[in-house]
C-alpha cells in the first residue's frame, strides 16, 4: 500500500505523461481510467485523488464514474482474472456448474481474489463465444466447451 | 496471381477453436513444400458456422472444411494442395451426402447476406481487398452525385430499420438530425453490444471494418456531421484494433480527413471504449458515457437528434445498420425494399446459440419464419432432444414455443407475441430447461445492469426477482404469478429508459407461455425440467443400489448412509443436492425425482422476511 500513497514513484510518472497525452481527447475521464487500472492492476482512492487533480475533475464525480462501470475495481486484483461467461449461451449449457467447479478447485467465491494473489474470479457478460458455450477467459485465451472438472483444473494448472 | 487462396476463418469462435494454431501450421508446412509462393493465405472475419469451428475455404474451387485440427493440416497440403485431391473427410456431410462447397451446405442455403456480404471473404485488415470487392463506391456515388436530402431519401424509400433493437426507422432518425442546424453535428456508431447471446456486431466490426465506417460516412454527409464516434464494448479488443487499423489506412490515403473526394465534405472519426455496463447500449446513455460520465439515461425528448453529444444534435446508429448502407446505395432503395415483409425490409443477422445444431452468425431475409431459422438453417435440436422454447432479444425479449414457429419475423410481430427483434440474438432451448430460471437468470441480469436512476427500474425489478427467487426455492405461494404480472407492466409503463421498459419481458413471456411451469413451482414445489435444486430431491434406488458405498464416501456434508445389506439411504435434510453421488454411482442407481421431498417440504414455509 505504501506504493500507492507514495505519488513519487514510477506508476505515478507513467500515469500523468499518459494524462497529458490523453488531455487532448475532449472528456477523457474514461479512457484515462482505463490506463490507470492498466497501470495498478485496479484503482484505489489515491489513484482516484491522483487523477482528479490532475485532471481538475472533482474526486467525487471520479468515484461515481469507477463504481458505475463493472469494467472498474477498487479492490486488488489477481495476476490472472478469470472472467467466466454469464451470457445466456453459455448459462443454459452450464456456466454455473463451471463457476462451482473453479470455485471448488481454488477455494474463492465470485468476486474473490486467491491469497497467493494468482487468480480472481469474476464474471462477464457475453464474450460473444456463444458457439462454445460454456466458456470462460482468462487474459485473452479463450476456453470453450468446458464440461469436466478435469479440464478446468487442465487450465488452471498452466498458470501456476 | 497466386494458385491457390486458403480462407481461414478467424473469428473469434474459431480462433479460440484454435485456428491461429492452424494457420502457423499451414505456413510452416508450405514452407517445407515449397509451396509458399503458390498459395494465399487470408484470414477472413467470421463465416458463420462457428460449430463447425475451426472452419476453411480453398478457392478456386470454394471446397468448405469444417472442424480442422492442426494434425489435419498435413493432409490438406499434400492431398489436396500438391495432388488437387480434396480431403473428403474434412468436409460437411448432410444425410450421408459429401457437401463439397459452402453453396450445397444447408446452413448457407436459406440465408441471403447484405450486411454480412464480405464477411469471411476478405482479409478485414487489407483496405486494397475490402476496396476490390466495391469498397467505397457508395460513398464516391453519394458524395459526388447526391445532395444530403437525396441520400435521406434513398433510406427512407429502402424502409431500412434500426437494426440494434428498437426498429426505429433510419431515414426518420437521419431527417431529424438533418432539419436541426448546427454549427456542429455528430454521428456515433453504437458498438457497444451488450446482449447476452448477440454478436453480430463484435463479428461485422472483426470482419468488415470498412463497410462499418462506409456506412458511418455516408451517415454523417447525410445529416451534415464532420465527426464520428465509435462506441465499443471493451470486451471486443480485436474489434477496437481492426476499426482503429482500418481508419489509420484510410486517413493514409485521403478517405478520412478534409475535402474528402476532392468534395466539401470532411469527416473523421475515433473510438471510445466501454466499460461494461449494459444500459450504456441506450443512446442517451451512450452518449453520457463518451461524455466521461456515468452512463445513465436521460429523458427523450429531446432527442439526441436534437441535442445530444455535447449537446449538438447526434444521430446514433447501430453496426449492423450502418453495414446494411454501403449495399442499398450501391443496388438501390427498391432491391432492399424488395426483401422482407410488411414494414420489416431487407435482412436481419441473426447469432444462432443455444441447443441448435448449427450455433453461429447467420444472416436471413425478413419474414422467414422461426421454423426454418431454427430447423433449416440452425439444423435442429442436439442430441435428439425436443424443442421447448425460443429466447428471442435477449434480456429485453421474451420467449416464443412450439406453437409460434410458423410466425413470420418481423419487428411488429415478434413485438405483438411478447418477445422483441432485439440485437438478434436467438437462444434455442430444448426440453431440459426450465423456463422459470431462464426468467430468473434474464431478471438477474436486468438487476444487476439497472443504471439506478429511475425507480421502477431499480427497485421494482427487484421486487420481481425476490419473487421469482422464493418461487425457485420453494417459498413461491398462491398470488405470486398475479404479483409479477402487476409489477411487471407497471415497470414498463413508469420506467425511463428501453431497459426498464423491457426488463419485464422475460418474466411475462414465460409467464404467458408456461404458466403450468410457475404453478408446478408454486403449488407443487416442483421443478419439472429438474433445474432448480430447491425443488428436486436425490433418492437411491435400493433395487439397482450395489452398496459399494462410494456415494457416502463422495458426500461432501456426509448425509449419505448404510452398508452393504441394507444399502445406502441419503438424509433429505442435509443434502446439499451437488449431485456428486449420481456422479460417482456406478450403477446409475441414484434418481433425479422433481419435487421436493415430503422431510424437506415443512422446513421452508415462507418466513416473514421472504415475504414481498
């Protein structure tokens, strides 16, 4: 944490050259946010307080912004988010069974980070992969028709 | 002039099918042939049949292979590349008939591509190929023979809709924006596809960038605006590249820019991503959204056409209804007109998902009726299964069964059976679903995704789901149907935006259609698709039972008892219903019996709290 509360260090210097950059786009508080969770992994307060000064946006129409969109977390996130596909598709031919499996398999409910800090797991809607339901992602693999537990803890296994 | 040109599919179902793998297969095997020279290698946006994935075309000959694996590759090198003898088993096979080409495959033989037309034809990343097929002709023709109010017209005449939900009529929309004047205008392209199940857009944005931004153009001469915005759902990386990639090559060459075909016009446009929220698809939302702000909804009027982004007047259209333009200016007004039925012209993608043979993007005319969507072009129920149920518009729409299949599709009357056109998203549903979660997932999602503004939206949909949630553990009770229909077409009366006037749908629809469903739920406590664990119960046949004791050893809350004369019994009460012990069971002695066991049924009568 103490990183974070330190604006001297180098993800700070990283932040603002990618805000003046961005300063040139009309509103850019959306796309600067997304850099910004680039940078930390998610977006705590002082990065929040960070980029309203920066920025000259009041801190609270920041905060409202990050906990509109589920794109944005302020709780740290794993090294390897596994985004598990809610959409319908995937739904009616079994995303809830997949998301007891990898549940199961690292001991974290949704939403939930592992304590060794590799995996989050969390949900999305659609990734428009429907042709493979049930599928799930992690980074910018795609997994599709999932069925057993055996190929999820397959995957799991290669990002240990 | 290459001998041969090998189409590889590279959409997203069958890159993560694998075929990227396929394709450096490919190379790296032509290379060791010596054939690199000779054959061509595209990869193409979506073709469609995703199931078939990973999917290939080899030209001249237009041979289609469907489920390549990289061990196939070598095959098709040395047979049919060196030899010209195509490989037969990696073809589609229809009643024991080799289809050899994608015009014999049924899947393609209904369908009529407009929007779709390049899709899976041409390298979406080469502007001199997007070019050769007729690229840019459209916009050359509108900008160097048209007035703006021509252009309207020729929309209006084409009957052309509002493909991303809505069916708002185009050339209407467009005639607003242009009657408002103003110093400046906007046009954005809503990208931001948010419905479960849809994906249309994601794959004409991969496929077809270029005709998107066509489209975009001609759009934006027409109404007079100089600048474009592309709104796109953050979970499409590959698509914000190919659209960013496609206009880095056009501005190069002078296709974006000042004084575009030496004309007056100057447009040019950027992309703004999403970051996931739902309501983000409505356009007053949308537009909050690229403002920086929180994408919730406003009141219409005024209309964006009338002030809108930055409160200059905007005219959002659809992907998929700017990809439809480039065809209706290039062929005219009347072929487009001539497809289609009633009010409902020319064609409508369709992602085809669920328990259908043929999962993928297809693209029909207007009109066609549910059945040959279903059974014709999607081929069927899996596994031998019977149909129950099609979700159509996804969390907006509703479900239609058996008995609606013959209805031709239409906006009006998709509309008038409780489900809606939506983004085009269809979900086939077979016999083992039950139709009461499927609401309950679609509400779950409606909840979740309320922007929190309005207040029937916000809590009246919440309301509907703690029903539907005592309704699927077992606390449903007599009023409760009767209480979801009221809530429900209050919700869609006083809410402010689409997704609260629709959020309801689900619910009513199945409500319309399979009220036996809800009441077995309510007043049976029974689930009888087997879905809902609330309402089902685990039983060991004693008779099949070898009491091998495996069961009991695989409880994870141990109530699972006996020994091998008196075989194994599992105690209602405790059971958690994970259905572990019919997984392990030899013998398949553990039953699956709908309906909540009699020990169970006195320890949930509703509670106080449950009661809405």
């Amino acid at each position: 944490m103490s990183q974070i509360a330190n604006y001297d260090n180098q993800m700070y210097k990283e932040l603002k050259e990618i805000i003046s950059e961005k300063k040139k786009i009309r509103n850019p508080l959306i796309e600067v946010l997304r850099e910004a969770q680039a940078i930390f992994g998610y977006l705590p307060i002082e990065v929040q307080q960070f980029i309203s000064s920066e920025l000259d946006v009041p801190l609270n129409k920041i905060y409202g912004v990050v906990t509109f969109y589920n794109f944005f977390s302020m709780k740290p996130r794993g090294k390897y988010v596994i985004n598990v596909c809610t959409g319908t598709a995937c739904y009616v031919k079994g995303a809830p069974r997949i998301i007891q499996m990898i549940s199961e398999e690292l001991g974290i409910e949704m939403g939930e980070t592992t304590k060794d800090g590799q995996f989050t797991l969390s949900a999305v809607r659609c990734v428009g992969a429907c042709s493979l339901a049930p599928v799930f992602v992690i980074g910018e693999e795609t997994y599709g028709r999932i069925e057993t537990k055996a190929q999820v803890v397959d995957i799991l296994n290669q990002y240990h | 002039m290459k001998r041969i040109d090998l189409l590889i599919c590279c959409g997203s179902g069958c890159v993560s099918a694998g075929s990227l793998k396929i394709k450096n297969k490919f190379i790296e095997l032509l290379e060791a042939n010596d054939l690199r020279s000779e054959v061509n290698i595209i990869e193409t946006g979506c073709m469609g049949p995703c199931d078939f994935g990973p999917v290939m075309m080899v030209y001249p000959e237009g041979v289609f292979y469907q489920k390549v694996t990289v061990d196939d590759v070598e095959e098709i090198v040395t047979e049919h590349f060196l030899k010209g003898r195509p490989v037969q088993r990696l073809m589609v096979t229809e009643d024991d008939k080799l289809k050899a080409t994608k015009k014999e495959i049924p899947f393609y033989q209904k369908q009529v591509k407009v929007a779709l037309e390049n899709c899976g034809h041409i390298d979406p990343e080469s502007m001199d190929e997007y070019i050769a097929t007729g690229g840019f002709e459209a916009i050359g023709k509108v900008l160097s023979e048209m007035s703006q109010q021509e252009t309207i017209d020729v929309v209006k005449d084409s009957g052309l809709r509002g493909r991303g939900g809505g069916g708002f009529p185009t050339g209407l929309k467009w005639q607003f924006g242009f009657n408002n004047k103003a110093d400046q205008k906007y046009i954005i392209c809503n990208a931001d596809e948010g419905d479960p199940g849809a994906f249309m857009d994601r794959s004409l944005l991969e496929g077809d960038p270029y005709r998107v931004i066509e489209g975009m153009m001609i759009a934006a001469y027409a109404i007079g605006a100089s600048r474009g915005y592309f709104y796109i759902r953050a979970e499409y990386p590959l698509a914000i590249k190919r659209i960013k990639l496609a206009m880095e090559q056009m501005r190069e060459v002078g296709l974006l820019g000042d004084n575009i075909f030496g004309s007056a016009f100057s447009f040019d446009a950027e992309v703004r991503t999403g970051a996931g929220a739902f309501v983000c698809g409505e356009e007053t939302a949308l537009i909050h959204s690229i403002e920086g702000m929180r994408g919730q909804p406003t009141p219409k009027p005024p209309f964006p056409a009338e002030r809108g982004l930055w409160d200059k007047p905007t005219v959002v259209n659809n992907v998929e209804t700017l990809a439809n333009l480039t065809s209706i200016y290039n062929k005219g007004a009347e072929w487009f007109a001539s497809m289609g039925v009633g009010k409902s012209k020319g064609t409508k993608v369709f992602a085809l998902t669920g328990d259908v043979k043929n999962t993928g993007l297809v693209e029909v005319p207007m009109g066609i009726t549910l059945r040959d969507l279903i059974f014709e072009v999607g081929g069927g129920i899996t596994n031998g299964r019977k149909f129950k149920a099609v979700q159509l518009g996804g969390p907006s729409g509703g479900c239609l069964t058996e008995k609606d299949l013959d209805t031709p599709i239409t906006y009006e009357s998709l509309l008038e059976k409780g489900a809606m056109m939506g983004s085009g998203g269809v979900i086939v549903m077979n016999d083992t679903n039950c139709m009461v979660n499927v609401a309950k997932f679609f509400l779950d999602f409606s909840v979740e995704e309320s922007c929190g503004k309005c207040f029937p939206c916000r809590l009246g949909l919440k309301q509907m789901y703690g029903i539907m949630e005592n309704i699927t553990s077992g606390k449903g009770k007599e009023g409760d149907i009767e209480e979801l229909i009221r809530l429900g077409n209050d919700i869609k009366k006083a809410s402010l935006c689409g997704l609260g006037q629709t959020a309801p749908n689900p619910v009513l629809s199945t409500i319309r259609y399979f009220r036996e469903e809800y009441d077995a739920h309510i007043k049976n406590k029974s689930c009888p698709a087997k879905v809902c664990t609330s309402l089902i119960h685990f039983d060991i046949d004693k008779s099949k039972c070898i009491g091998c004791s495996l069961c009991a050893r695989k409880c994870p809350v141990n109530c699972i008892t006996g020994n091998r004369e008196d075989k194994y019994t599992i105690h209602q009460l405790d059971c958690i219903k994970c259905g572990n012990c019919d997984d392990v069971c030899p013998v398949h002695a553990v039953n699956i019996i709908p309906g909540m066991h009699y020990e169970t049924l006195s320890a949930v009568q509703p509670t106080k709290k449950d009661t809405y």
